[in-house]
C-alpha cells in the first residue's frame, strides 16, 4: 500500500536514495492514480484524496533522437518546463540519469531550479547525489525510501520516509545485495 501525504504548499518533491526501494514504483503508481481519477475511475485504496489536474507530463529519460542522451533529456525537460502551469503535474523519473556524476552535479542544480521556480507539481526520481539542505531551502521537498535492518542486512521497505537519503546505508544494502561481485 501507498501512504503518501503532503502538507499545505508542498507542490516540488525530491525522491532519491536506496536502490530498489522503490522510488520509481511510488512514482507510477502516483501517475497513474493521477490519470485514473482525472478520468473519474475508482481507484483501489481506503482513502484517495487527488488534485485535479488540467495537464499530466510523465517524462524518463530515453533514447536521443538525433542529439545526444542528455542534450535529448535537457530538451525535453525545457519543453515541458515551458508547457506546464499551476494547474499541471509534471513526473520525472531517473532525472538526469543520462550523464555522469560530475555533470549532473553541474547542471542538476540549475534544472532543478527551473522545475522549482514552474508553478505545476513536480515529482522527480534521481539516484545522482545533491545538496539535499539546499534544495531544502529552495523549496523541495526530500523524501527516500524507508528500510529496515532485518538480521544485520538492510531491507527496503518500499516505503517513504521524510528527509534526504543515507549514503552509508544505500552502500550497506548494495555490498549486502552484491558483495559477492565485488
């Protein structure tokens, strides 16, 4: 089950931390709950509360049509930056996942600041590290998926939880999923 609740104002919100925690899931599962209510189906849940919304932009990164990887995904975002308004949502999922760490910290930050200053709700997915206090103060809200330590081993949830990823903890799950490998 899904329990996803927001405050008053919160319209930008972060997901990033713990691989298969279940990130990209939550964010599906919000889309399409979001398509399903807009279309005035019932929708399985105790109790489903939605904005309504006049236009859905759903965007991952994919292949390039002619440009490269990132300059396809920073096209696109731009485009839907300047499409969306107050009354839309936009979902982006593996946000910037098309470039290396050292660019994404580059330009993360300004795209990042471009979705925060546009009025419609944005939900975006990102495993690339941020400043988290940061983007914080500008007005995002950070959530990560929820985990447990069951026999010593960390276990995802699927879950989320308020608050920035733990760096130590996705490595933990990581080495305990795949110490093997390395």
């Amino acid at each position: 089950p899904i329990n996803f609740l927001t405050n008053p104002g919160e319209k930008k919100f972060l997901i990033s931390g713990l691989h298969s925690g279940g990130k990209s899931f939550f964010l599906r599962c919000l889309f399409l709950m979001s398509l399903t209510g807009q279309m005035g189906l019932n929708m399985p849940g105790e109790e489903i509360t939605l904005p309504s919304y006049e236009r859905i932009y759903s965007y991952k990164s994919k292949d390039s049509h002619g440009l490269g990887r990132l300059e396809t995904e920073l096209t696109d975002l731009q485009g839907i930056c300047n499409q969306a308004g107050e009354k839309d949502a936009i979902f982006i999922d593996e946000f910037l996942d098309s470039t290396d760490s050292e660019i994404s910290s580059q330009i993360g930050p300004v795209v990042l600041e471009k979705l925060v200053s546009s009025k419609a709700t944005v939900f975006v997915v990102s495993h690339k590290n941020t400043n988290y206090s940061q983007l914080a103060q500008d007005g995002w809200t950070i959530m990560s998926p929820a985990y447990e330590i069951v026999e010593g081993k960390v276990k995802p949830t699927l879950e989320l939880k308020r608050g920035p990823p733990e760096a130590e903890i996705n490595r933990r799950y990581i080495m305990d999923k795949y110490g093997e490998f390395f």
